[in-house]
C-alpha cells in the first residue's frame, strides 16, 4: 500500500472543478515531483491533500487512513506537512518563534527544542537569524524557514509548494541539498515545482498536470527525456 494516495479526486471553488479526477500516489521514501503550467491545479492538489480545500469526490488515504474529511490541523497531526506556496512565514515573529509554531500541534516540549537545533543545523543561516524578525530575512531565508517550519510538524509526508520561486540558484541548490538529504533520511517528499528540469533530477517519480488532469507519469529520469516534457516544460 501506498503512503498516500489518491484516487479519483475533484475538487474546486465555487462552481468550477479544478481537479477532475486525479490520480497519483507517493510511496513511502519516495521522492514525487508534480510538473505543470500555472494554473494546472497543482497548488489545489497539495491544498486538498492537506486540508486546506475540500474535495468534492474521490479518496486521499494517507498511511492507511482517509483523510479527505480531516481538518488541517489533524492532518497535520497525522504526519502530513506543508510548506505552502510564498513562503507565508510570520513577518513579525522571530525565526525561532516561527519554527515553534510549526510544532503547535506537538506536545513533547523538549523535544521540540532539540528538534529547533536539529532544522538550524540543516540551514546554519536560520540559526545565525534566529532572534530576528521574519519579515526581516531576505526571500531565499524566508524560504528556508518556511520549509523548517513544515519539518517542525515532524512530518512523514512533507509537501512543498514552489520552493525555489524567485530565488538565486545557490539558494536553490542549498534547498534542494536539504530536501535530498531528508529523504536519504527517510522522508517522503511530494515537490510541486515550476523548475521541472531541478525537480526530475532530484524525484524518483513525475507527473505532469493540465488543466486538472494527470496527463502522464513515469520515473523521473524518463519524464527527463520525454520530448513532450522537453518541450513543454525543460526548454532547450
């Protein structure tokens, strides 16, 4: 069985369907990359999963359960995480502060301190910032607090919603490091990304999404030499 799954899935805002009838999976320790233009339904796929949207029709099971009809914080609870789309960090507290509300679900106090040290020591950068104000940190610090953030919530699933969106490409690079060595560490990762060609290369798996539909699916280092992929979303 998959560690997630979902199957069949619609979902949308107000009259519109978005999604219609999605299916994908993310086995446990996996790397899944889902690649498309904007507008695809990418950020609703991660949003449903997540409980931020409800869905319509269809199933998300996660380790076992479902859990389409679970709030936000229980999902979160269940050991799904999200580092959302624009960071959407906490402007006027301190890093450290932002960090602990990653863990307010938690109970286990110190081991939510130790946990702090272990993130800061995964982004140098975040302990060096850690009694300065978010708002204060430059666009590629707030991305690294926002996924620190997400891995706060001690997630075996971590969503990412376009981590690398407007930063330098050493930034990207430090992320993606990161976000590999997580899963060397065991963790699933399911990677909405607009930089397809930095996504297949760190994923074992793809899908790509138009238009609320999986059009096509297959090992990363496939989906890299699709000519279709190419030429749609790596470029020359």
């Amino acid at each position: 069985m998959a560690l997630l799954e979902l199957t069949r899935v619609v979902a949308g805002y107000g009259p519109i369907d978005v999604l219609k009838g999605i299916s994908l999976t993310v086995e446990d320790g996996e790397i899944v990359t889902l690649i498309g233009a904007n507008g695809a339904g990418k950020t609703s796929t991660l949003m449903c999963i997540s409980g931020g949207n409800r869905i319509r029709a269809g199933s998300i099971v996660f380790d076992g359960r479902p859990i389409h009809q679970m709030r936000a914080h229980e999902v979160v609870k269940a050991g799904v995480c999200q580092s959302p789309e624009g960071r959407r960090i906490f402007p006027r507290l301190t890093v450290r502060e932002n960090l602990e509300m990653g863990a307010y679900t938690r109970r286990d106090g110190i081991e939510v301190r130790r946990d702090v040290e272990r993130i800061c020591r995964l982004f140098p950068i975040l302990y060096e910032r850690r009694n300065q104000k978010g708002g204060t940190l430059s666009g590629g610090e707030q991305q690294m607090l926002a996924v620190a953030r997400a891995l706060m919530g001690k997630p075996r699933l971590l969503l990412l919603d376009e981590p690398s969106l407007g930063l330098a490409p050493l930034i990207v690079r430090k992320i993606f490091d990161v976000l590999g060595q997580l899963n060397a560490e065991g963790m699933s990762i399911l990677l909405v990304e607009q930089n397809a060609r930095a996504a297949l290369k760190l994923a074992h798996r793809g899908y790509v999404m138009e238009t609320g539909r999986i059009t096509l699916t297959h090992d990363a280092n496939v989906l890299l030499r699709d000519p279709r992929v190419k030429d749609a979303y790596l470029g020359q």
